[in-house]
C-alpha cells in the first residue's frame, strides 16, 4: 500500500488532486439532471453526487459547487421548482459527458450532444429519452456547506419512471437490467453487473454463513 | 416505461418502499466505515452513502440516521474525533454485508464477521486489513436534514492508503483494478469493469467525435 498524506495532496497541481480525491471513495452514481429555463431553454448537466436521504418521504440530495459549470441547472431549477434525473447507460456515456462542456446559456445541451429531450404529458421539464429511469423530483430546501462553500440541494421524488424490465416482484430496480452505469473519478465511466443480493443481516447468524 | 408516482409508493408497505427508492438513483458507493470506542471496542459498519464534496480542501460526507443500526459509528467518531473509511472488494461482500446486524455495544463486528482488522503505526483507528483503499478521515461538523431528521456529517480526508496497482501516472484511482464493488438498492453488490475515461468535455468539439 502507497500512503499519501493530507500534507502530500495539498501539494499536487489541479488535476491530479481532482482525481485523486473525486475516485478514493468508490464509485458514483451517473445521472444528469435536466431543466428548462424561463426563457424555454433546455439544460442537461451530468452529476455524480445524487445521493439517497431517506424513502419516507421519498427525497435525494446532491451537492452543487455554484460556481462550476452547472449552474445552470441551479438558476433554472430554482425557478421552476422542478428537476429530472436520468440514469445514464453504457450506450451513451459520450454524449452524457460532453454535457460537462461550458455551453453558453443559451444553448441547449441536448442539441449540442445529440441527447433526444422527452417531454410527458402535463410536466414542464424536460427527460432523457434513452434513460431507463427516470426521475422527477422538486426542490424543497438546499445547506450551505461551510466547510468548502458547496450547496447541498435536497428534494422530493415525486415520480419514478423506470423500464418494466428492470423492476423486481418486491420493487427493487434492477439497474444493470438497464446497462446503467457507474463513475470512477471525474471521467472514468463503469459498466456493472449483479454480483448478488444479500438477505437481511441478523446478529445470530451462523458465522460459517457469510 | 411503468410510472410510479409519490401518492403511489408512499401506500408501499416499508420493505419495496425501501427497495424502490434506495435502487431508483442509481449506484452507491460501496465502503466500510471502522471506529472505536472510548471502552476500545472496535466498530465497523457498511455505508452506501460516502460522497465526494470537493477537492481542495479533499471533504467527504455521509448520511447518518441516528435511529437505525450505525449509531455505534456516531458516537465512537464524535469521541475520538476520528475513523477509518475502507472500500469493499469483490472477495468479502458477505462479511462487509453482515456488519449491518444488529450487534450489541460490547460486541466487534470484525470479530462477529471475521473480517481482519489492521492497526496502522501511530493511529488508534481500525481499518479493514483485505480493503485495496483506505481513507483516515476527521469529523469537521454535521448539518441536520431537517426534511427528515438525518445527519449530514462532514469529514476531511487525512491519509489515503491505496494499492499501487490501483493508481495510475496522473493519481486517479482505478477501482476495479481492486474489485472495488458497488452497491445497487439496500442490497445488491456488483461487480464493475471500466469502460473508458474521457477527456475534459469542451464546447467546440464536433459533435461526430462523441
């Protein structure tokens, strides 16, 4: 095992720092997350960090660094109130990552990338056509973090899209049924697959069990 | 495409309500956090929840339900300040899986799974001696999820100990190199395989390159 300390990190340049941290804590969920603005421009924006805060009531957080990249999504999800989330599969894994791009605002990144915009009856933000799941969500609430000045963004799922295939007799979403996958880092993308499901844990289980 | 909307799974009873929203953001981190107590009886519990927060300073945080099983982890990291973060590979799923019992205070879950800790020269923290990555974090502050009463707790990364077959020339960390596995839902551990690394998105790329 190589150690890096804290005092050694500190010193690399941008980029190796960047990806030292963003992969030593495993993988991450691949989502992008799509607006409208209130001008009707679309805006699609990879993200990383959605995270799972509890299922009753159903809400996710993820974390926002204002003054990256996707804050466009931020402006138009504040004044919508309303959001998607998109699981990105191995079939476009390209496209989904040119959305990091710094498009001008008035651009649309499911034109530039190439990303077919879906649009539901009775809802006003736009989805990921080719996405297996597929969320809407609303904002209720964001924390500024102090510690680094990021914002955690919590919200409500309100629907859940999610391809017949994938959905198992007690709920649960199988996700590589739907060829999603996982981010390694900044750039890494990894395909996966169902190793198993384990049962709930007891404490008095057989030792020679597990 | 099934739909299921918020005044649907909100009559789920609470096992496929956990199943559904736990699996519909896609994959989670995978890792094992260890602690001990002030009595130095070890602790280890699996979190899904381990997220990057930024790069400079290197942060991480995770969702803490102060009511369920990880309450251990709580109140060992609050009193030494400290406590170790240790991916989980391919080769100890299971065991990694059966720390989520509900053992007793006094009772280790290294010695209830049998997963070997590792002391390391100068520090009083228990890691996971089998985990290809391993992170000395220090608890910085936690934020109240008002929305449903959970804890964001917010940590720096101190050291990390990684496996130098995992470490590429500009220090990203590939996972799978190690077995890294992630986790889909509550519990389902797969196995990932890299598919690629991209390049830095730019806004003037042709759009036949992706």
């Amino acid at each position: 095992m190589i150690c890096l300390d804290k005092s050694y990190f500190e010193t690399l340049s941008k980029v190796p720092r960047l990806n030292l941290i963003n992969s030593c804590m495993g993988y991450k969920s691949a989502n992008l997350i799509g607006t409208v603005s209130k001008d009707g421009v679309t805006n699609l924006a990879v993200f990383s960090s959605i995270t799972h805060l509890g299922s009753d009531p159903a809400l996710l957080g993820f974390i926002l660094r204002p003054t990256t990249v996707p804050r466009h999504t931020y402006s138009n999800l504040r004044e919508s109130g309303y959001f998607s989330v998109n699981a990105i599969s191995e079939s476009f894994i390209r496209s989904a990552h040119q959305t990091s791009a710094n498009y001008p605002k008035e651009v649309s990144e499911f034109e530039a990338t190439g990303i077919t915009v879906e649009w539901k009856q009775g809802i006003t933000i736009p989805f990921v056509d080719q996405s297996p799941v597929q969320l809407l969500c609303k904002y209720l609430n964001e924390y500024t973090i102090h510690e680094n000045g990021t914002l955690h963004v919590i919200a409500s799922i309100e629907k859940i899209y999610v391809n017949e295939s994938m959905l198992s007799d007690d709920y649960w979403i199988q996700l590589d049924k739907g060829g999603v996958v996982s981010i390694n880092g900044l750039d890494g993308y990894a395909k996966t697959e169902l190793l198993e499901r384990l049962p709930y844990a007891r404490a008095n289980k057989d030792k020679s069990a597990f």
